[in-house]
C-alpha cells in the first residue's frame, strides 16, 4: 500500500515539475529578457527548475547544439576571445581553450557573470565570437543582438543555435539580420531539431524596425 501511494506521490510530483517548467519556459518566450531577469532574481528555486526541465528536453535529442559549437570553435584558433549570451551550465567554455565570457541569468557554475543577456558587461569590439545557442528566448531579440553587434569586432562571427520549429520564415530571419550588422557565413538547416547559423558583422546595427527578426516561442507540450 504505502509503496503504491509513494509511487502516486512520485508521479504527481513528476507532473507538477513538468507544468512549472512548462509555465517558466512560456514566461521566458513571451517576454522580454528584463522580465526574465526578474522572475529569476525574485526566484532562483525557479531557475534550477527550469535548467531541470531544459536538460530533460535537449537528453531526447540526437546531438546537442552546443556541442556542434564546441566542434566549431576547435577548428579555429584558441586565441579568439569568445562571448557565450545564456552560456546555462558553460559546458562550452568547459570544453574548448578560448577564453570565454559565459552570461546568464543565474550562476550554475561559478565561471557564469551574472546580467541580463541585453547589457553585458564587455567593452564594444571586444570580441571574436558571439555565441547564442538555444538562448535567443526574450522577445527583444533586435536589442539582444544588437549587445551582440556592440561587442563583437568589425568581422567577428555570431553563432546562432536555435530550434528549428522556432523559424516562421528564415529567409525574413536571414535578411533582418543583414540589417542589424551581420551577413550569413553558413546556415546548416539539415537537422530538423535546430538549426545552426553563423554570421559575420560587418558593421554596425541600423536603426529602424526589422520585422523579420521573429522567432515563434517555443513551447512543450504535455507529456
Ligand atoms: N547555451 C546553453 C543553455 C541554453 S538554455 C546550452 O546550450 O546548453 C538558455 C539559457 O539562456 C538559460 O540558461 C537561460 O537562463 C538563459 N537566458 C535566458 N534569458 C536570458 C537573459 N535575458 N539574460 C541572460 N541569460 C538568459
């Protein structure tokens, strides 16, 4: 009996998570990334829950995106100096020999600096890489990339690791980007769990609305 009502607890407990991440994950895409900020000062508890949550979606998947960044900053030099924007766990600065600076809301390791991912604290052009991967998530993407563009140097790459269902229209995505400062290097569209672009700045951000610059949120369902 009591083994039967321990699995019940187990299992509504299970659930309960799995609705919390779910409401968490859903503040996260439909807001901008000051209210993320917020919600996680207010409630750190949150935040683990979340990276909970988030680790239990990405172990489904066939490859991890960061680890395709990882690969990717191998086969360049060690010497680029590397800014990871909502760098969750630095798994990435964990596995490559650049210097990293790893952002994100919360510290899960002690490499992270803490701040929102739209003002961080790096000098402008001061930059090799830019990394976004699975990250892009406030609604402020032209303000988020735009810290992106400050920060990176004239020809500098932006990495971008993003879910596949979250583009409505890449092409609208590719050409919004052109106008805040970067030109598409490589887009590789080929999995059908995220895709993985690679721009280089070629200037800085022009002002004025991008209306192409959407991603839809991405939102789990109930398992
Ligand atoms: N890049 C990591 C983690 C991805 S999860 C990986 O690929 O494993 C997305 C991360 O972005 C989370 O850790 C979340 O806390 C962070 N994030 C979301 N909004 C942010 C913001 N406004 N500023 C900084 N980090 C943010």
């Amino acid at each position: 009996r009591s083994g039967r009502s321990a699995s019940l607890r187990a299992r509504m407990e299970e659930r309960l998570l799995g609705a919390r991440f779910r409401y968490l994950n859903q503040q996260l895409y439909t807001g901008n990334s000051r209210d993320a900020a917020r919600l996680f000062r207010a409630d750190p508890a949150a935040f683990h829950l979340y990276h909970r949550g988030f680790e239990r979606q990405v172990r489904r998947w066939p490859e991890r995106p960061v680890q395709r960044i990882v690969r990717y900053l191998r086969r360049r030099p060690a010497s680029l100096v590397v800014a990871d924007f909502g760098c969750g766990d630095c798994t990435l600065a964990a596995n490559v020999r650049n210097r990293v600076h790893c952002f994100d809301l919360v510290p899960l390791s002690p490499r992270v600096t803490v701040c929102d991912m739209a003002k961080v604290p790096l000098a402008a052009e001061s930059v090799d890489v830019a990394v976004f991967c699975l990250a892009l998530m406030g609604t402020n993407l032209q303000e988020i990339l735009g810290e992106a563009n400050r920060v990176l140097k004239l020809g500098g790459t932006l990495m971008v690791a993003e879910v596949a269902s979250r583009f409505e229209d890449t092409r609208a995505f590719l050409k919004a980007m052109m106008q805040l400062g970067f030109r598409t290097v490589s887009k590789d569209l080929s999995s059908s769990y995220f895709y993985l672009l690679e721009f280089a700045k070629t200037g800085p951000a022009r002002p004025g609305p991008a209306p192409g610059l959407r991603l839809r949120p991405c939102l789990y369902k109930r398992r």
